[in-house]
C-alpha cells in the first residue's frame, strides 16, 4: 500500500485522505482476537459521563483503551510496520515518531461518540502540518455506526477547546454537520488526518460493536518537550 501522487495532494490541501484496503483480513482478525482479550483483562473503560465530566455513564458507552503500545505487543507492532511508516513518511517526511496509540469502541445500540475537537488542541505542536491521526476500522464503519466525521480544510484555522462535560477527560470545539463528511471505510481501511483537522465520532445505532484503532504521528522536531503522551 503506497500513498499516490493525488492522495498526498489530498492530504496536504484538504487534511485528510482515505485509504481503502490498508491492511489484510488476517491482521483484521488477529487485532479484534487482542482486543477481545484486553477487554475481557479489563484494560478498557467507559469515558462517557452524563454531563457531570467525571461520573461514568451507566447509559452511554464510548469505551477507550489508551496508551496500547505498553501493555499490548501485537497493537504496538502495526505502528512499526513497514508500509505503515511508508505512508507516514510520504505524509510527514522520515523524521517521525509514534505519538500515541488508542482504541475506541462503541458497543452495539447504546455506544456514543467523541464530540468535535482537533487533536492539536491535545498535542499543542506549532505546526499542525507536522502530525498526522491514522484511524483504522477494525469493523467496517458507515454513518449508522458513528464512523469518523471531519471537516475537510479545517486545518487550517485552530479553534477553542473547552472540556467535554459527556467524557471524563476530553475536550471540544464547535463543529458543524452540514460541512462535515462521513469517512466510509470497510474494515481493514484507514483514514489519515491532519493534527488540525476538526473531527468526531457519532453514536453506534446498529446492533454490532464497532472499533477504530486510532495511532497518532509526529515530526519529532516539533514534537512539545516531555508533553506526557508515549
Ligand atoms: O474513534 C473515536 O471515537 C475518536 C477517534 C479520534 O478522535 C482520533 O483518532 O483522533
């Protein structure tokens, strides 16, 4: 899998691209076995609260499990691989490291989003064309099941973050429906965005869970200085 000509174009004036088919079936499956075995290890937790942004919502379910690299080696190993360092390069330029790795589920009918925000406003480096988010499905993700939806262009002007009252420790931003788009993909696809890109997830309406495995890259130059992350 290579990142094409038009694909970067894609990505360096509208902040996002899609790549379809990014990965196998086999590492498809053996990434859901994981995780399966890190939920039933109990290493995930349900973040949503119901508006208080501390009590866990027994109603709402967006289940995180993050950092991954630490405690799962076969999660650890895609943000290694070789065609995924590729596309990274081709995007970013050689000079890149992992920044975080996460997975988010929603549960079948009653799993909820993560509200509009845009990943610089955790990462906070000075030129958010130097990292990108690489959200894989490991489900096939659609609009019923509360895909990815991101602004195209929306890179390019940062906007105040306020704490999410629905999470217990995310942060939002306004976002806005009618100009966002859906990021269709079948499992095994991914969608690389821009660290400014305004961007959420919506609720799982359908009755299969739903999981997206959420790596995050940086030019190591403009990485902040001991910001916390990995
Ligand atoms: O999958 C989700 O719910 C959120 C993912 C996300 O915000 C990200 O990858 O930056």
């Amino acid at each position: 899998m290579t990142i094409t000509n038009n694909q970067l174009n894609q990505f360096q004036n509208e902040g996002y691209v899609i790549c379809e088919k990014f990965f196998n079936e086999d590492l498809m499956i053996s990434l859901k076995k994981e995780l399966d075995r890190m939920l039933d290890n109990g290493h995930a937790r349900n973040v949503s609260t119901d508006g208080d942004g501390k009590t866990s919502s027994n109603k709402k379910v967006n289940i995180q499990i993050c950092p991954l690299s630490p405690i799962s080696k076969i999660f650890a190993d895609v943000s290694k691989r070789k065609d995924v360092l590729n596309a990274v390069h081709t995007l970013l330029g050689e000079n890149t490291e992992l920044h975080l790795d996460q997975v988010f589920l929603k549960p079948a009918n009653h799993g909820t989003g993560t509200n509009w925000h845009q990943d610089n406003a955790y990462f906070k480096i000075k030129d958010v064309s130097k990292g990108t988010g690489m959200w894989i499905a490991l489900d096939d993700a659609n609009k019923e099941n509360g895909t990815m939806e991101i602004v195209p262009s929306s890179h390019l002007q940062s906007h105040e973050h306020i704490r999410d009252m629905h999470s217990d420790h995310h942060i939002t931003c306004e976002g806005d429906d009618s100009k966002s788009i859906a990021m269709e993909v079948k499992r095994g696809g991914c969608v690389f965005f821009n660290y400014g890109i305004i961007h959420c997830t919506k609720e799982n309406k359908t009755n299969a869970a739903r999981a997206g495995l959420a790596l995050h890259f940086v030019d190591k130059n403009y990485r902040v200085k001991d910001d916390g992350f990995l």
